[in-house]
C-alpha cells in the first residue's frame, strides 16, 4: 500500500512517499500439505501454522504413534531405531526447519517438538537469526528436486 502526502511548510510543497509494507499470511493448507514430505514424516502427529509461525509436533511413544496409525507395519523396534540411529533428530530439527524456511519466505519462525526417550526434543528457529548466521537469506537457496527414499524420508535425486 502506497500513501502519498503533502506537507506544507514556509511557503514550499514538498512531498513524500511512504510504504506500508502489509504481512503477508503464510498459506497453511500448504504449509501442511509441503511438511508431509520432510524428513521423519511418518510420525509427524500435527502440523500447523499461527501468526506466520509454523509448528510440527512428532508422536511421543510407539504406542500413541500406533494408537494414531493402528494400521501402520511398522514396528516398535523400527519406531525405536529411527530416532536412535546417529543424529536422525538434529537432522529433522535443523535440516528440515531451514528447508521450510526456504520454502516459505512469509515464515518467521518454525519449531518442532519430539517426546522421545524421557526427554523431549524441541527447537525453534527464527528467520531474521537464521540469516544473519548464515550471512544470506536462506530463502535464497536453490531448491533441489527430491524424491521418497521409503524410509519416511526424503532425499536428493541421483
């Protein structure tokens, strides 16, 4: 939105022009429907998007995972293992964070929260500090076709 004024004063116009620079809202219906491919998406229990901010929630146990998904073959041992394994969970946090910051430039922030284990695993990550750690705009970056590996991940195409 454009507002043009007029400011009189001594006698000489002068005018100015200001920009009101309007929020844009991030599509939430979108925003769900681009999370359902990230990383660790198999038991990802709500995603959702308030005030540009964007917030997924992962399954706290094998047992609510399965009280969700009764028909899922996945097993306890596999829901177990894939949070297990190396450093699966940061990865999900920071990897997949910044890519749906990247891939939603109205974004401000995005957080995820696992139960997992006894603990629970949380991360927020804001958009204006990401940048200015990384030193660009991380909706900058290109974005790379990706395809389902089956593990309930994704990864580039070879």
């Amino acid at each position: 939105v454009i507002i043009l004024y007029a400011i009189f004063g001594g006698g000489e116009e002068t005018t100015e022009v200001k920009e009101e620079e309007k929020a844009k809202t991030v599509d939430e219906e979108a925003f769900k429907a681009y999370a359902q491919n990230i990383m660790g998406r198999t038991f990802i229990k709500s995603i959702s998007v308030t005030e540009n901010k964007g917030l997924i929630e992962f399954y706290g146990s094998y047992d609510e995972f399965k009280q969700a998904k009764p028909d899922s073959p996945l097993t306890e041992e596999e829901y177990k293992g894939y949070f297990e394994t190396g450093d699966a969970i940061e990865k999900i946090f920071v990897g997949e964070n910044v890519r749906l910051l990247r891939q939603f430039p109205d974004l401000d922030s995005t957080s995820m929260v696992l139960p997992y284990g006894g603990k629970t695993y949380s991360t927020e990550l804001d958009r204006k500090e990401v940048n200015d750690y990384l030193g660009f705009k991380v909706e900058d970056l290109s974005v790379e076709e990706r395809e389902d590996r089956g593990d309930g991940s994704c990864g580039p195409t070879n």
